[in-house]
C-alpha cells in the first residue's frame, strides 16, 4: 500500500502530473477524504491509501481533467468502471489524466465497522482479521463482515483502462450480486411496496446518493433548479421522496456502473443499489449481458435500436424473459 | 431520585404513552437507532445516538405554515397548524439537550416562532446519560457533561435498573404519574457516573481546542486559504446539516394549484447551490463559500449574537456521516493549527 503513495510523489517529482487526484489522512484511522495533492511535500504529509480508501474519486475528474495541467488519479477496479463510462459519456478529457489502477481486496469504512459492532475505535491492525482497538478494549472482526456492501458482492477485479499498475491486475469474479434482487422478486408486489416504502420512509433528502454518484453529472439537477417547476426541498407527500430514488435509478440505468457508492454514502442505510441492481438484471435478462464502464465498444442498450429488441412487456406476459 | 427494573421498562413507556404520544429511540432495520412512535413491543437502542438529531420533534424537515383559497377575488385563509398535544421524547443524550438551548435562542427570541414554541411548550424531554461514548462524541469539549444530561428528566441507566431524576415542574408533573416507580437512592448512581466521566476523559476530542474561534475571530477567519483545501472535495449534500441537532435553516415555499395554496417551509441547508440565490445573483457562488459559511456559522457567528456560545454540541454526527469524512473537527483542527 506504501507503493501507491511513493508513485504519487514520483509522479510529482518527474513532473508527469502536476496533481494527484488520492486520499487524504483524517483525524482516525478510517476518515480519509478524497484530496487534490499539487506537491511532494504535501503528499508526504497527507496522502493514503489504505483499507480505508473506499471514495470512488472517478467523478472528481469532470472538474479536475478540465482544469491546467495533467492530473493522476488512483483507482481502485470498482473505480475504473466509473471512469471508463465517464469516457464514453465524454464528461472527462482523458488526455489530461495519468490513471494508475490499483489492485484491491476489498475496502472498509467507520460505519462498516460499526455495523460490525464496534464502538469507540480509536485504531487498527489490517491482519488476516481485523483487531479494532477501542475506548472499552480490543475487538477481533473477521474483515469480510467489515467490508463495504459494495465490496461484499465486488463485481470485478479488473482494471478496466489505466496508463499503470500497482499490484496484479484482475479478471471479473463470480458474485452474487443479484441475489438479494432475485428475493425481492420472488415477493409478492404487496410485500415489495411494503419493503420499498419502509426503506424509503428514512430518507432525509440529503441528496447524497445523487451528489456522489458519477453516474449523476448534470451540471444543475432538475430537482435542484427553482425554475424547473419540479424543484423539491420539500415533499407534497410521502410517496414522493420514494419516487425520486425510483426515477433517478431510471436515470442511471445502463449507465450505473454498480460501483455502490449511493449505498456506501446514505446516511440512512437504504439498500439504494437493489434499485439500480434491478434494472441491470432486467437488461440482461432483456437485452442480453451488459456491464456499464466495461470497455470502450458496447452500445449502450438504453441508447441503442436493434430490430429484434424485444418488447418487455410482451415478454414478461409471456411468462419469462427471451435469453 | 426514582427507579424501575430494566425489566419493567416496558411498563414505564406504557406509563409515560398512556396520556401523550411517546418517542424513543429503537434500532431500524439496518441496525441504526431513530426516534419513533412507542407501542407495545417497541425496543429501547442501545447505540450511543440517532441518526437523525432530537431536534425534528420541534423543527420537523416540513411543516405546513398556512393555506390560502382562492375565489374569484376573495382570499380565505386556512389555519393547518397542528393541534397543540403533548408529548415525551425519551432517551436524549446530553448533547441533543444542549441543542434544544441553541435552537431556543433562535426560535424563541422575537419574532417567537409561534409553531416551534407551541412544541417546545407541549414537550417533557427525558434524558438518558450516555453508558458508552462514541470515538466521534466531543460534548464535553463545549462543557457538556454526557454522565449528567439535562432535561426535564434526567435517566441513568444501569445494567439492572434505569434510574429516574425529574428536574423541573414538568418532570415532577409527569414523575407523579408514574406508580411504576419505585424509590431509590441518589447514591446507586454515583459508580454510573464515574464510569462515564472516566470514558469521556479518554474521548479523542474531549478537550479540543477551540481558542481560535468565538465572537470577534470573523476578520481572522473569514479569507484564510484553508477553506479552499477543505472544502474542495465536499459534495455539497448537506448530510451534514440535515442530521445536526443544531442546524436550524430553513425555506419557505408554497404549493399552488391555481386555487388552494399551501404554504410551507422545509429544512433547507447552506450547503446547497440555491441556498442564498437572489434576483441580484448568488453571494456564494461556489462550494467554498457555502461549506464556510456553515462552519463559520457555529463556530464564529452564532457566537458572535450569544454571548460566545457555540453553535456545535460535539454530538459527533457530522463525523460519522460525512460522505467525504469532512467535518467541523477536521475544520477546528486545521484553523487552529495555522492560527498558531
Ligand atoms: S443518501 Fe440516503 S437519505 Fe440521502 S437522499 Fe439518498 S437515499 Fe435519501
Ligand atoms: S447509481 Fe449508485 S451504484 Fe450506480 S453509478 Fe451511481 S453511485 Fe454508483
Ligand atoms: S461537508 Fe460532507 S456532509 Fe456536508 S455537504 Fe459537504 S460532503 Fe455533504
Ligand atoms: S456540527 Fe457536527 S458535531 Fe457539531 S452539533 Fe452539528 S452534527 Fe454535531
Ligand atoms: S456527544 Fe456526548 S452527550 Fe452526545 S452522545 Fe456522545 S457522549 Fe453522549
């Protein structure tokens, strides 16, 4: 893990970059903040990259990629999906970024570790398992129960576009990601409602899903505009806060990437990624395999016509969709 | 001093409900702890604090203020105020409590809210001290005392029994009502109490430093260069100000259909891009401006109109849901350290 800090300060020192895009020590161990770093010294003194670097810091680079200069980015494979689907939606100018990929087994936060149950941690040691020091002792937790939701179920360890490696790139790897969707199907609709509406009812509006998401780069959201006429700092009824996430995963669809950074954020812990998870499965289902930020070629099938599209409804009438 | 068995606590909320509503924290789904509704069955959390701060049982995210319907070119005013009913929050920790006094000072100076007041006057606060600290509590940095938290009834709670002190007329009103409590001696506490201190002696900001802030710093503060540094990756979500117990903005809009209108206001946050967006332009153009003002605002501002008070109740929430992990330690810190 030092490996990445010295290629950043390397990638100063040569003058290849003239910032670097990473993450930034906190007060504890797990609070790192996504950061600009525009010199060694400062690089010494702050960058980190450690189990505790979960930020995608894809998204950052539609501002920083249009600014002076050549910037490095770190990241993580998850990372890479969103910058490649950032490419092909030309929100990014690719020239001006050096993107070092990094190899990754997985990443934990303060709230992972909390919903492990630890409380008052004041430090760690990364072993086999994890030994959370804290205000009332020692606490060993098995790290796969404190990895990330997104990590849990990691679509791929494959680095999708980078200009360098650090660690052995990957290949993509059996998950069960759509398990907990296949459950919500086999409900029945009463049962679904009842689920979404009891996730749903704790959202504060905080806009952080959407503030984080790369999939969400619109200049000014439409909700946030006053003069849209659809602005909405406050709800005219408790169905309309649930259909906001339902049309923002509308809107991500085929270009959320999956990276779990909507769940990974909410400050409520709404399963957010079964919404987007459900439509990925459906396209698949009805359009055939796809994975957004994959690769470069593939047509988005949301923005593609082909005359044998089939006709979801027609389908799911039918009893199934056609594979 | 008063007592009832861990055992029985579900006779004492039966107790407290029988005459009002009665909100205490219990564990949602996900494990987190919320206020809600108690009804026979409800669980008691036992995590160290809510999500969402005590303060949305006076200042919830949406209100409706007034309606107004419209006929030919007559105006009638509907009044869609709540019914003035009373109520109990059980289970506020000592820095939630706190707020209540910033979020007063506020809401009930003149012009007095009339729709906060009417809450405030209806409610009877029953505090808990807090068994376990959190890593990110920082109460007793702004003198708070997490093992003797105020209220209109303060509540300790042992590994057997949870122990009752009503504080004011209130308290002693409520205390009255309740035959399931059964007398106890002040001095069962006192090892509870101890305990606590003993922990927040140990909390990692405890004693932060905040000699760089308090009235009269705006000058020194307002166009340091470290704002831009801390503010950069900040995505302008406004987590942070929803779930503060101090956070106290809001908007006021109105929902119009041509011949009803409704009036209300919202939870709005300084954080946002329309926050301070006038005819003229927008004051605060990009996120540096916005992400100071909200530090400023609890650390400088808020100071500067009462007496040196601080505006933040070291609650820790912010530390914790911060999507970037930025936060007013981060903030009090990084000012500090260059103030030197
Ligand atoms: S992050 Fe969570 S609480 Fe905030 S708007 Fe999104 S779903 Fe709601
Ligand atoms: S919707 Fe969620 S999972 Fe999909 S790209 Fe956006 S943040 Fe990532
Ligand atoms: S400081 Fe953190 S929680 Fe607050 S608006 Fe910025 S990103 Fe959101
Ligand atoms: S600023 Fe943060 S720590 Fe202070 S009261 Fe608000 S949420 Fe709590
Ligand atoms: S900040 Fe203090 S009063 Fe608040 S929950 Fe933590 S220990 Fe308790």
């Amino acid at each position: 893990m030092q490996r990445v800090k010295e290629k950043a300060i390397e990638l100063l020192r040569s003058g290849e970059v003239s910032r670097v895009l990473g993450w930034k020590t906190g007060e504890f161990f797990y609070d790192l903040t996504p950061a600009v770093f525009e010199s060694v010294e400062e690089v010494e003194k702050g960058f980190v990259f450690s189990l505790f670097s979960g930020a995608n810091l894809s998204k950052y680079l539609i501002a920083e990629s249009k600014k002076e200069g050549k910037i490095a980015v770190f990241l993580k494979p998850c990372d890479s999906f969103s910058f490649v689907q950032l490419q092909k939606e030309h929100r990014i100018k690719r020239e001006n970024i050096y993107a070092v990929g990094i190899q990754c087994d997985g990443m934990c936060d303060g709230e992972s570790l909390r919903s492990a149950g630890c409380e008052g941690m004041t430090g760690v040691e990364d072993g086999e398992s994890l030994t959370v020091h804290t205000l009332y002792g020692d606490q060993v937790i098995e790290k796969k129960e404190a990895l990330l939701g997104k990590c849990q179920t990691c679509k791929s360890k494959r680095i999708v576009d980078f200009d360098e490696l650090i660690g052995q790139q990957g290949e993509d790897v059996p998950s069960d990601r759509f398990a907990e969707v296949a459950k919500l199907e086999a409900m029945t609709p009463e049962e679904r409602f009842a689920f979404w509406r009891t996730e749903l009812s704790r959202c504060i509006r905080c806009n952080a899903c959407r503030n984080v998401c790369p999939a969400c780069s619109c200049e000014k959201c439409v909700f946030d505009n006053p003069v849209s006429g659809v602005q909405n700092k406050a709800v005219a009824d408790s169905f309309e806060e649930n259909m906001f996430h339902i049309i923002r995963a509308f809107h991500v669809t085929a270009r959320c990437t999956d990276c779990g950074e909507c769940s990974r954020v909410c400050p409520q812990n709404i399963p957010l990624h079964l919404l987007n998870r459900k439509f990925i499965k459906d396209i698949n289902e009805l359009y055939g395999d796809y994975q957004a930020g994959a690769d470069f070629d593939s047509r988005p099938p949301l923005m593609d016509f082909r005359m044998d599209d089939p006709e979801p409804s027609v389908i799911y009438t039918r009893g199934g969709a056609a594979k | 001093m008063k007592k009832i068995a861990i055992s029985e606590l579900n006779s004492l909320f039966a107790a407290i409900a029988a005459d009002r509503k009665l909100y205490i924290p219990t564990d949602d789904s996900t494990g987190q702890s919320q206020f809600t509704i108690w009804e026979e069955g409800s669980i008691l959390s036992r995590n160290v604090n809510t999500v969402r701060s005590a303060k949305d049982s006076f200042f919830p995210q949406v209100e409706n203020l007034m309606g107004f319907k419209v006929t030919g070119k007559q105006i009638e005013l509907i009044e869609t105020r709540d019914p003035a009913e009373s109520f109990a929050v059980f289970g506020v920790r000592a820095c939630d409590v706190r707020s209540f006094d910033i979020l007063d000072r506020v809401f009930l100076t003149e012009p007095v809210d009339t729709y906060y007041a009417q809450r405030r006057e209806n409610v009877c606060i029953i505090s808990l001290a807090c068994g376990k600290p959190s890593e990110t509590c920082f109460c007793t940095a702004f003198g708070i005392d997490p093992a003797e938290p105020k209220g209109d009834v303060t509540c300790w709670m042992t590994g057997e029994a949870l122990y009752w002190q009503p504080n004011t007329e209130k308290g002693e009103a409520l205390t009255a009502q309740l035959s399931v409590l059964v007398d106890a001696d002040v001095a069962d506490i006192e090892q509870e109490k101890a305990a606590i201190r003993a922990t927040a002696e140990k909390l990692p900001f405890g004693k932060l430093d905040l000699s760089a802030f308090g009235q009269g710093k705006t000058k020194e503060l307002f166009n340091r260069p470290e704002w831009k540094a801390l503010s950069q990756s900040c995505l302008g979500c406004g987590t942070c100000t929803f779930i503060c117990p101090t956070c106290q903005c809001y908007d006021i809009q109105e929902f119009n259909n041509g011949k009803t209108v409704k009036r209300f206001r919202c939870w709005d946050s300084c954080m946002y891009s329309d926050f301070t967006k006038m005819s003229a332009g927008q004051p605060r153009p990009t996120q540096t401006e916005r992400f100071r003002q909200r530090f400023m605002h609890k650390l400088v501002y808020y100071p500067d109109n009462n007496e040196g008070i601080f505006a933040c109740v070291g609650c820790g929430r912010c530390l914790r849901k911060c999507p970037i992990h930025m936060n007013i330690v981060k903030v009090i810190k990084t000012m500090g350290e260059g103030t030197k």
